[in-house]
C-alpha cells in the first residue's frame, strides 16, 4: 500500500514556508526602498529592534508574528 503525500510529510516532519520562523514573516523586519522610480531600485531588509541587515533564512530570539 503507498502512503499518501500527507503522511510523508509528518513523517519527515515537513513545514511550509509560512510556518517556518524566519526574519522573512517577523514583525521587526524593515525593507528600505534605495533609489526609488529609478532603474536602479533596490530594496534591502534590517531588523527594525536590533537596527542591522539580516539575511534570507535568518531568525533571532526576539522573533515576532
């Protein structure tokens, strides 16, 4: 009998994105928009609380929803 997808993922214990604590969906996060309506637009994300660049993936202690 073949498992179905549901099961597989508990067995590995898989979460979606969202779940996942990242600074990506904490509420301390900032996005600066540098050069704006140029060809030449960025964005770049801080941590609002600590005040320095974080990174994709990152996570610190003071994480918030």
């Amino acid at each position: 009998m073949r498992t179905t997808i549901a099961e597989r993922r508990l067995v590995c214990c898989y979460q979606d994105p969202k779940p996942v604590r990242t600074c990506r969906n904490c509420r301390h996060r900032v996005g600066n928009v540098h050069n704006p309506d140029s060809f030449a637009e960025s964005i770049t994300h801080r941590c609002g609380l600590h005040d320095f660049p974080v990174a994709l993936g990152g996570l610190c202690a003071d994480h918030e929803e």
